[in-house]
C-alpha cells in the first residue's frame, strides 16, 4: 500500500508538469494554429536560464524560476512576432520555422554550456513520510508550482475579458476580428504564456531529472501524446490526458519497470484513440 500510494503522489507530480506543457502547447494550436515544435526547446531554455541564475549569478533558486519564467515568455513574444507572425496561415511554414528556431536555439545552447549534462540539483532535499506513504520533497513542491500556475491559466482564460477573447479567436477568427479583438496583439502574448508555461516547467524539472541540451525532445514527445489524447485545441482535455499519462507512467514503471511502463503507456493511449479517435475532450478539427 506504501508503494501504491507514493507512486500515486509521483503520477500526480509528473501530471501537473505535462499539464503545464501540454496547455501551453495546446494554446498555440488552439488560438494561432500553429504546432510549435519549439516547445520543448523553451522546456529546455527555461532549465538553463534558471541554472546560469543561481550558479553564475548566485540568484536564489526561487527567483532564478520566476526570472527564467519571465524571460521564455518574452523571447517567445519575439519569436511570434518576429518568425511566426506573417505566415501564422501558412501552417506548414510555421512548422518549419519552429522547427528552425528549436535547432538553432539547441545549437546555441551547446555551444555556450556543451554537451554534457549540467550539474543542476533541486535545492531541497529529503523526502515527507508518513506511515501511509512517502514523497520526495521536490514532486510536492513542483506538484503545488504546477498545480496553482494551472489554476492561473484557467483563471485567466475562463475568467478575464482577455480569456474571453482568447477562447473568441480559437472558436472562429474571423468573427473575432470582426468584433474588433485584434491579432496582433492576441497571437504574441498567447505565445509568451505558452513559452512561459513550458519555461516553468523546464527551470523547475531538470534540477529533479536532468539538464542537458537534448532533453527537450522527450518532451515534445510527450507534449504530443497528452496534445493528441485529451484532443487538439482542448485545454480540459490536455489537463486530464496530462495526469491519466503522469499516473499510468507512474504505476507501470513501479510496477512493470521502466521500458515495460513506457511502452504500457502508448498501448494505452492507442486503445483509447481507438475507440475515441478525436481524444477525450476532441473538438471539431480546425479549418484550413
């Protein structure tokens, strides 16, 4: 039973940190159209801002994250306005120079810190244990990160005019720019929350996991399956695709080991695009 429940802490942890993944990624496609195979890429930039913060410049690991937040945000505003902007309708183009920009960003990445992993470790150490179960300190911290900054994409997206707008360009453009809710400003700034998202996620993981300039591909990976799983464009689907795979990863890798577990998880997610084959919150495909 100790073992059952402290993998189920652990699965909620890794759900929270695809969740925040997977929305950020999910709200490009759903507002811009755009896959953004850059994604992971700021997952990774997010990692090594944080890392040169608080190794280089002694910042305290706490403002190292918000700061690194602060930054993929602001790169991926540039990035969106700059590469994205005037072929957001050509979605293939967009692809491209995503992809484009993730390899010149990795390229970049090794090399000013090289190829080898960073020696980047999660300040806080230990683990809570109860009688019933145990948790390492830093699955409950990152679980709580995550879970309230998921809280603060749902606020800001059911709950503000902005929200409102932003849900007006993914259900149909043209009648939101008919009703004066102008691109321009809409796309940057859903990109530099989406960037920010996968930025928090990256400075607050690779300290648990690793830092190293390749670790960004997983991500996407995975990105993709919760995308795919909860439906393109559904922010509620991402989120409940995003725990169900962080606690099935969790269990059959307990249970069933590491290769075992993986390969557990996209069985899984292929029987339930079987019979769900527009994901669990599946929403009708975007026009050309």
């Amino acid at each position: 039973m100790v073992t059952f429940l402290s993998a189920g802490m652990i699965g909620l942890s890794m759900g929270a940190q695809y969740a925040l993944i997977a929305i950020g990624f999910t709200l490009i496609f759903g507002i811009l159209g755009v896959v953004n195979f850059a994604h992971g890429g700021f997952y990774v930039l997010g990692g090594y801002l944080a890392y040169s913060l608080s190794h280089a410049l002694g910042v305290p690991f706490v403002a190292a994250v918000v700061l690194a937040t602060m930054a993929t945000a602001a790169i991926g505003y540039i990035v969106e306005t700059v590469l994205v902007e005037k072929l957001v309708v050509d979605h293939l183009a967009t692809m491209l120079i995503t992809l484009g920009f993730y390899q010149v960003l990795i390229t970049g990445i090794v090399v000013i810190y090289g190829a080898e992993p960073a020696d980047f470790q999660f300040p806080l150490q230990g683990s809570f244990r109860t009688e019933s179960f145990y948790v390492p300190y830093s699955n409950l911290v990152v679980f709580v990160v995550c879970a309230v900054a998921i809280l603060a994409v749902n606020w800001l997206v059911y709950r503000t005019r902005y929200g409102i707008a932003l849900r007006a360009m993914a259900d149909d453009g043209p009648v939101a720019r008919s009703q004066g809710i102008p691109p321009a400003t809409m796309f940057p700034m859903a990109f530099a929350i989406a960037t920010g998202l996968a930025g928090l996620t990256g400075a607050l993981v690779t300290p648990m996991l690793a830092l190293d300039p390749h670790v960004g591909e997983g991500v996407l990976l995975k990105a993709f399956v919760v995308v795919i799983l909860g439906g393109m464009g559904s922010i509620p689907g991402a989120m409940l695709a995003a725990f169900m795979v962080g606690l099935i990863e969790a269990y059959a890798s307990v249970y069933l080991g590491g290769s075992r577990g993986a390969l557990v998880l996209f069985v899984l997610v292929v029987a339930i695009l079987l019979f769900r084959p527009q994901g669990l919150f599946g929403v009708e495909a975007r026009k050309a």
